[in-house]
C-alpha cells in the first residue's frame, strides 16, 4: 500500500512542460555512479538531461534546470540549448522569470548568461558561500562569474518552509501549485520540486534532479514492489518480454539484496547516507500513483512521452507514468538472462 504522502490543499496548478535539452551523455561507467555491480551492465544507459518549464495562470515563466551548454570541452553531444529549443516554438528568453538550478554540476548549469539579468538565478542552500562570486575569480569554482553577472542570485531559505511530504518545502507563488523541495544528499543545495498538473482529482509531477541517476536507485520499494507480471514497458523493449517480479526477486537475492530494496545504491555524492535518505522520502511519492517522479536523466521518457512544446500535465490519463516505471528493467536483460541459463 502506497504511504501516505501530505500536500497542502491547493486549486491552483501550473503548466508543466518537459524539454528534451538535446543532451546524451554515454559511456559512464556504472561502478561510478551506482553499486553494487549488475552482470552484463559496464555502463549507464544513454542519459538524457531534461529541463522542465514551468507557467503560472499570472504569466511568470520559470526554468528548473538547464542541461549542458553547447560550448562544454568534452565529447558530449549537446545539439542545442535550452534557450534556443525555446525560441524555436516562440518562447523568448525575457519571458523566463527565474531559472532554478537543482544543482551546480555541469550538466545541469546550462548558460545563463543567455538570459536578460532581469532573469534571476535561483539556487539551494550553501551555495554563495561555497562558490560566489564564481570563476575566474574563485578558482576552484564550478560555476562561472558570467553566470550571475548583473542578475539577482537568489538562495533558498527552508527556514520558514512547510510540510510536503517529509520535504521541507517553499510555496514557490503562494497558491500551492509549485513547491521547491530541499532534497540534499547529492550535491550542495540540492533542489527538487512538485509542481501541481491538475485539481479534481490532485495530480503532481516531482522533479528529481540528482535525487538519483537510475530508476533502479529508487525502485523497488516496500511501498512499490516489483509486479508479478510486467508487460512491455515501450517498442523499443519489445524484444526483451519483462519476466515479472519472481525471477528479479532471484536477481536481487543473487546480489545480497532483498525484494523491496532498490536494486542499487547510490555510489558517488556529497553525502551518502544523507542522499539515500532523501531517496527513502522521495519513494514514499514515487509509490502514489497520483505523482509522477521523473528524475533529470531519465532515459524511459525518450520516445514514451510528450515533450515541448506539449504540456505534461495529463500524464495520469495519457498513461505516462505506468509507460515510464518500470521501464528500466530492459536494461538488466544479460542479468535476467544469465539467471535462467
């Protein structure tokens, strides 16, 4: 049985759209990102990094993350930014209000000296201290000064938060439809969000950002097991028939775990044990299946879902989530198929 997961009432929602930022990022090796090991998965799928925008009934824009700038020196494949995908279907970029990052790494940062300085820069907790003013001048900093160069920086404040779930929370407007949760454990400042998608009933996506890199980091759970039977998850993973949750439970057992644990751990992060507690509070939404949690590299949503300029919001009726959950396990095949050999 799902848990109980409180979120203040609310009638007001916003529109959510879910931007493919053009980012693939392959050939991570998994011992860096995840353990313990999987037979026969040496790497990471092909991630992605979506950015999600954000509109409220009053007309303010927002960005909650960003992707890959194209100018970043390494093999990665970034088509185009953000900022461009926008124009493309007639967003400007003065229209933004404010970009929230998740958090400061790399793929995530984006180039926010794109925007007018009237665009702000929100980010979490501890984050001037450590990196302001940026680099060149601080010289270990991961973020660049041209990043905050005339904007306003705005530093959340979860000292006066509220309640959602076991998050802290800020009411981002004011009228419950979109809330910055304080999701450390990754990174300084780490920051996810709930945005509300629809009333009558309640709907909500959750933004994950790093909470974790795979969906086997969150899944399964005590509060979502794996199915007995699992059909296909999408097309593409047509030629791999899902065997149902009795032959993973052999899997997780062949690897010291048990059936409701997540097939992995975290294996990199500023805190471990802090990221795998705030992984403990975000399954507690992941398991309601009135939320959508959708992590930024999650590779499921790739050719399964609607993205900009369609708006997420219909998610529940259009079937996205049961698409998307259970997706990733296509990617233990060699695993499942050395079981039964």
């Amino acid at each position: 049985m799902a848990p109980e997961f409180p979120i203040p009432a609310g009638s007001a929602t916003v529109q959510v759209r879910i931007i493919d930022s053009t980012t693939r990022i392959g050939r991570l090796p998994l011992e860096f990102f995840m353990v313990p090991p999987m037979q026969g998965m040496q790497y990471m799928p092909v991630l992605p990094a979506w950015s999600f925008l954000i509109e409220h009934e009053s007309g303010q824009k927002v960005l909650f993350d960003l992707g890959v700038p194209r100018d970043w020196r390494t093999e990665i494949n970034v088509e185009k930014e953000v900022i461009d995908i926008l124009g493309e279907h007639g967003v400007g970029a003065h229209e933004i209000s404010s970009i929230i990052w998740s958090h400061w790494h790399w793929d995530h940062i984006g180039d926010p000296s794109r925007f007018p300085p009237e665009t702000e820069l929100i980010v979490g907790p501890g984050f001037k201290d450590k990196f302001l003013p940026g680099y060149p001048e601080k010289a270990d900093a991961p973020v660049r000064e041209s990043d905050f160069a005339g904007r306003t920086v705005r530093e959340v404040d979860f000292s006066r938060a509220i309640q959602v779930g076991q998050f802290r929370a800020i009411d981002f407007f004011g009228d419950g439809s979109f809330y910055i949760l304080d999701t450390p454990g990754h990174a300084i400042g780490h920051l996810g969000a709930l945005a509300r998608t629809t009333t009558a009933p309640d709907t909500f996506i959750f933004m994950g950002g790093d909470l974790c890199h795979h969906s086997g980091e969150i899944r399964p759970s005590k509060y979502l097991p794996i199915p007995r039977s699992i059909s296909p998850p999408r097309p593409a993973a047509a030629s791999f028939p899902c065997p149902g949750g009795a032959l993973y439970d052999q899997l997780q057992a062949s690897r010291d775990r048990s059936s409701d644990q997540p097939f992995f751990d975290p294996g990199m992060g500023l805190d471990i044990k802090e990221t795998l507690v705030t992984i403990g509070k975000a399954q507690e939404a992941d398991a309601r299946d009135s939320i959508w949690f959708v992590y930024a590299h999650d590779p499921s949503l790739i050719d399964t879902v609607g993205l900009f300029p369609l708006a997420a919001n219909e998610w529940k009726r259009n079937g996205w989530r049961e698409r998307t959950l259970w997706a990733f396990l296509q990617d233990f095949a060699p695993a499942v198929e050395a079981l039964q050999t």
